[in-house]
C-alpha cells in the first residue's frame, strides 16, 4: 500500500508522503497525484514507458516528476497504474511506468490536475524516512 | 495567522495591514470585505498572502484583494497587484497556472417560459456538443501551424475559420488578441498539451450554466438584459497550454532568481524584471495562453450558438444570442492609472479578480464606452450570478478591479465529506436546476456550502465602491467537466 495522504486546502489539495529512501517517497507521492486523477489501482499493466527528468533541487526534481506524468496523462492520454524508480541522485531520475491508454470511464476519472505548485513545497529527511509534501492547482 | 491584530479599518469595508506588519514589505495590504472576510483571511493564511505580495519588487500603492479573497499559492486567489513597468516585475504566479480563465455571458431574446418545455432537449443537445472534462478530445483539431496563428491572432483566426461571430470581437477584452503573444516563446510541451483543447470545458470549477435573469438594475437595458430573459453562462481557461505555460515559466524564472537576487518570502511568488528577457519572454508566451482562452470561450458558445438553433428551429442572430462580454479574471496587463497624482505605466496582476472599467475608459468597445465594462460574477452551483459594472471609484481604490466570484470557504475534501454528489445532484434538482455532469465525485467538491454566499460578496464590493450590480441571475441547469 503506497504511503501517502491528501491534505486540505481552502482553494486546492496537497499530497504529503512517505519513503525509506528518495526513490520511495517520489513514487508514493506520484501515486498520491494519480490518486486525485483516477483509480490507478482499475488500470492495467498493459504497456512500460520510461522517462526522465531532472531538477535543481530535491522539490524542482519532484515538480519535474509529477510534471512529467501529468503530461503523460493529459497530453499522451495514457493512465500510469505504477512506477518503479530505476536510479535516483542529486538531481536527477529515472522511472518505468507501467500503464494503458486512459479509459475516462473504465478508470473512473474524478478530477484534474492543472500543475504542482512550489505552495508549501518540502521534501526532506526526518529521523527514520524522506516526506514529501506538493499541493496542486486542480 | 495573526496578522488581523495589525490590521487597520479605514473604511466600512477597507483594511490596511500597514508595512513592517511583516517583514520586507514594501507597501501596505489592503483589503476590501467586512470583519467576518477579515478573520476567515486571516485563519486561512490568506492574510500573510497579501502581506507576502506586498514585498514584490515594484510594487506600487497597495498589495490588494478583493472581498472573496481566499487562501491560493503565492497570492490569495482574489489578489490585485501592480507593478511598475520600469523597475518592477513579472510574476507568472501572480498571474496563475490558469491563465486567462474567465466567464463569458451569451445572451438570448428568449425568455423562461419559451425555454422551459424545452430545456432537458436543450441539454442533450449542448451535452452533445460541448466536450468536457480530461479524456474527452475537443473538436477542434490544429496542425502546428493553425495553433500559432490562432494564438497569435486570438479570436478572429477562429472567425476567420467559420467557428464565432466578427460582431463577439469587440465585445472581448483586447477585442479578443491580447497584443504581443509570440508562439515561438511557447514549449513543444505546452503545445502538446493544449493541442486537442481548444474548445473544451475542462473540470474543477469550470462550467456551462443556462440562466435566468431574475432582477435587473439602472444600466441592465443599455447591455440588453430584461428580466426572465434566458443567458448562458461559460467559466473556463486556456487548459493544458496556460497550465504548462505557466510551470514552464516558473522554473525558468526560478533558475534565474539568483541574477536578480530578489528576496521572496514565498517560492511560488518568483518573479522576473517585466524588462528582462525572461519578463518579456513570459508576457509574450501568457498573450499566447489568453488568445487561447478566449478562442475556447468562443468555440464553446460557437457550439452553445447551434444547441439553441437545432432545439428551437431557429438561426441564433435571430434568437438574439450576442456575446454580452467576456472577461479574464486571472490575467497580468498593461494599463496606465494614475498613482499619487501622476499617471504610470503599470504591470496589473489581477489573480482571482475581474478588471472593472468605468465609463470613458478608451480601452472599452464602443458599445460600453458610455455604460462602462460589463463584470460578469460567477456564483456557486445553486445560487445567483450577476453582471456587475465598474466604477470609477474602483479606479482609484483597486486599479479599476472587483471581485471574481464567491470565493472558496471549505476544501475540496471537506466538501466531499460533507456532501455526496448524488445528493447533492437530488438537492438541485428539487430546486429546478438540471444537474448534468460525468463525475457526481467532482460535483460535490463544487457543492454550494463550500463557497461564500456571492450575494453578500458582489453587496460588499457596492458597498466599498469596486463596482455596481447590473443584473441578477438564478441557474436552471449546469453542465460540469
């Protein structure tokens, strides 16, 4: 079960998660965007896309992320069901994203998401794990 | 919080947080609403917006907001700053990833009681013919090349291809082609995002409403309002191309920050001289996404135009369906306003507020010159809109702005906890406002107890002078992304 929550906001909505390491705090705070989206769990594994991208800090590389898949929804009309964080550093990643053509029904489409916001934007170690934490334009 | 205790009442409905209120502020805050506005600004952190915007480089007068000021990212949503062109700047969040969104009214010679026996047609028809929501394809299918004319020329390049009428041009802000825009400052990603939009409703907040009018005031026959009359209402924006235009934008000048070495107390407040490269560059990316917006507008009432024609039988010139006005309410312009006596060029950041001219102004269409512009106010689902005017006390008071709607009071979340969309659907529909919508999910995110009641809203905005009530309008259906 990906390790993330959503947070209030009077105009929008927040994803705050959580990771072992950098790699598992990008993937369930990417969960917890297509989350707000649709169903990821109705999606299935059909196709594997990779992607990467890049940042000048731990937020800007996370922004840059969930950019990247947003474009992989809206523009690609694809639905992402997982992803697997293949190398991770200072600042730069790479992902496998297992997924389908997005299906409005099939997979429950509740929402949109206009972009991620640097709003109260963290991402950081505590004593044991790595939060993230995004709110978004939607 | 805990900026109300510095808070100064200047007038019935003005409040001035005075600078040294925080730190790095370099005008005052000021903000028009009432003491029970105030607090709730205040608990939601809107306050400390206002305060923060008030250290932008160059910002002249006042950082202000409007009385359905709420907490956003970077500004409050219902912020109104400006810059001095020369030595301020630029802030895409000032401007928002939305941009361009707005509200169009189209009117009709039909009133309620032609419409009623029709109206569940009406909306197959407009369901039909207005695609909605992410997944849905827009009807509109632009090569490269038809994309950067359409954002460079705005809506008469939409005109030119057979989808709108001439006569809606002026009726636009900028008559429909903000000046400037230039596609080559826009990211292949940005194009492929906004490519299959044009024309599209999208989700969220945005909406298609069939309205009545049901009160009007001094001026509502000079804008062709009466009452009983039949109008539609369209919210929306410049979709995945503003928003991409936007998050482009930001990061660009976020990578350039350390050049300006601009202290900001908010990352999402990043901004760029508006005479550097990366202002520039952005002003002429954000004309692209405003041309944009407003072709999606008029493509959708191009599609509203023929829902009316094949449900009455009649040509829509005929059913007297003109555009009253369409308004940008998160834009950044140029505009000349006078400033301790002396007339400067400024840099205004309207994000969650509408522009409210007077009469006289020269940048409004013939028609309005002696009415002044046409503010259209988008209420909640379930309650009132209205067509408010501008002022020239607003002129003065808020560089000629008012507010943008009613204004956010619960999140998303807590709507939904509060309230099923199936409910929710029921409830308007034993008042007499057809629901039609893809997701009963995302209607109750827009339940009308998440909002402030925009009565009171557009009454505190007469009350501080922002703008006048023209008409009032209660909603007989809506249609949602």
């Amino acid at each position: 079960m990906p390790d993330f929550e959503i947070l209030d906001h009077t105009a929008d909505v927040g994803v705050r998660a959580w990771g072992k390491d950098t790699a598992e705090a990008l993937r369930n705070v990417s969960l917890g965007m297509l989350n707000l989206i649709y169903e990821p769990e109705r999606v299935e594994a059909e196709e594997v896309k990779e992607l990467q991208v890049s940042g000048r800090d731990w937020p800007s590389l996370m922004v840059s992320l969930l950019q990247e898949i947003l474009f992989l929804v809206e523009a690609e009309g694809w639905a992402v069901r997982d992803l697997r964080i293949e190398e991770v550093g200072e600042y730069r990643v790479k992902a496998s994203l297992t997924g389908e053509r997005l299906d409005p029904q099939r997979h429950r489409v509740c929402g949109e998401i206009k972009a991620p916001t640097y709003h109260m934007i963290k991402f950081e170690k505590g004593d044991d794990r790595w939060t993230a934490q995004v709110y978004f334009d939607v | 919080m805990g900026l109300l205790r510095a808070a100064l009442q200047r007038g019935k409905y003005v409040w001035e947080i005075p600078v040294g209120a925080q730190e790095g502020m370099r005008v005052p805050g000021v903000v028009f609403g009432d003491r029970q506005i105030l607090q709730k600004a205040d608990e939601d952190n809107a306050l400390v917006q206002v305060a923060n915007v008030a250290c932008l480089p160059g910002i002249v007068k006042a950082s202000l907001a409007m009385p359905d000021i709420h907490w956003g990212y970077g500004f409050p949503i219902g912020g109104v700053a400006a810059t001095a062109v020369e030595e301020g700047v630029i802030s895409p969040g000032g401007v928002g990833y939305d941009i361009s969104c707005g509200v169009r009214l189209v009117k009709s010679s039909l009133t309620w009681n032609e419409v009623k026996g029709r109206l569940d047609e009406l909306l197959d028809h407009l369901e039909r013919g207005v695609p909605k929501g992410l997944g849905t394809k827009g009807r509109i299918q632009l090569s490269r090349k038809e994309m950067e004319n359409l954002m460079k020329r705005g809506v008469k390049e939409l005109v030119a291809r057979g989808i709108g009428w001439e006569e809606d041009l002026e009726c636009m802000e900028e008559g429909g082609c903000y000046p400037g825009a230039d596609p080559s400052k826009v990211s292949d990603r940005a194009f492929q995002r906004g490519r299959d939009q044009a024309g599209t409703l999208g989700s969220g907040n945005h909406f298609l409403e069939i309205q009545v009018v049901e009160e009007v005031g001094p001026l509502a026959e000079e804008m062709g309002l009466f009452e009983e009359q039949v109008v539609v209402m369209v919210h929306s924006g410049s979709r995945g191309l503003g928003h991409q235009i936007c998050s482009d934008y930001i990061e660009i000048m976020n990578a350039a920050l350390p050049k300006y070495k601009f202290r900001l107390p908010d990352r999402q407040l990043v901004c760029a001289p508006v005479r550097s490269k990366e202002g520039q560059d952005y002003l002429a990316a954000m004309a692209c996404a405003a041309n944009f917006a407003m072709c999606n507008r008029e493509a959708i009432t191009h599609w509203i135009r023929e829902a009316f024609e094949a449900t009455f039988r009649a040509g829509a010139r005929k059913l007297g369906m003109d555009l009253l006005y369409d308004v940008s309410h998160n834009l950044a312009k140029l505009e000349r306003h006078m400033v301790d006596g002396k007339e400067m060029e400024l840099m205004v950041h309207r994000k969650g507020a509408t522009r409210a001219f007077p009469a006289g102004r020269p940048e409004l269409p013939e028609r309005y010159r002696e009415v002044g512009q046409p503010v259209i106010i988008p209420g909640d689902m379930g309650s009132n809109s209205y067509v408010l005017v501008g002022t020239r006390e607003a002129m003065e008071m808020s560089f000629g702005s008012t507010c943008h709607g009613a204004g956010r009071t619960m999140s998303r979340k807590a709507a939904k906890k509060k309230v099923r969309g199936e409910e929710l659907k029921r409830r308007l529909e034993s008042q007499g406002i057809k629901v039609r919508t893809d997701h009963l999910s995302g209607l109750a995110e827009e339940a009308p107890e998440a909002y402030k009641d925009v009565t009171e809203i557009v009454e505190i905005c007469e009350g501080a002078g922002l703008s006048r009530k023209v008409a009032r309008m209660r909603p007989v259906a809506v249609l949602k992304g």
